[in-house]
C-alpha cells in the first residue's frame, strides 16, 4: 500500500477514534529499531494503541496484521509506556479501514 493509502486511512481511523469520544494523544510513534504505532488515543482513562489497516478487501487488511507485526507493535507499546512513564491500563487494538467501511477491533491479541 502506498504512503498515501495509509495516510488516508489513518485519517479516517481518526476521524472514526474522535466521533467515538476518544481522545488522539499521538499519531505515527517511532520507536528504534521497534517500529511505529499509528495511533495512540485514549477513553474513559485507558491507552489504546492502534494498527491501521487498509485494503481493498477485509480478509486482505486484517490478514497482514501477522503474529510478528503484533509482536513488535507490542515491544514498542511497551517502550512507548516506558518512555512517557505511564501506568496506566492499556489495549491492543486495530481498526480496518476498507473503502468508506471501517471496523474498530479492541483489544487485540496474539
């Protein structure tokens, strides 16, 4: 997927994330040699970190949300949550972004 898919699709994750009452916190989180949490946002006072998927089918996006990937993401959640000092509880999730379809799947897991 181009640069400019995901851009948009993460766009609309937003989008999506605030009319569901959740606050953005962050967006595009590098950590090094890690790897990059798309969105970080919060509700009723929990962290969610979430991986955006875009394709041109469901079973397409979701499928590339792999063992590995969730595995680095959670290293770098992990980082993340370090970094800033937080304690704070926290969830996995992923949000599907198919056309002008999207579905948000919270707490994911491996």
């Amino acid at each position: 997927m181009s640069r400019l898919k995901g851009d948009i699709a993460e766009e609309k994750a937003c989008e999506y994330l605030n009319s569901q009452a959740f606050k953005i916190v962050e967006k595009n989180f590098y950590a090094k040699k890690l790897g990059e949490i798309d969105i970080i946002a919060t509700k009723d006072n929990i962290y969610h970190f979430i991986e955006v998927k875009s394709s041109n089918s469901y079973e397409s996006a979701i499928n590339n949300i792999t063992t590995s990937k969730l595995s680095k993401l959670k290293r770098s959640v992990e980082y993340y949550l370090q970094k800033k000092e937080i304690n704070s509880s926290f969830c996995i999730d992923a949000i599907i972004v198919v056309d002008e379809d999207i579905e948000f799947l919270e707490n994911i897991t491996f």
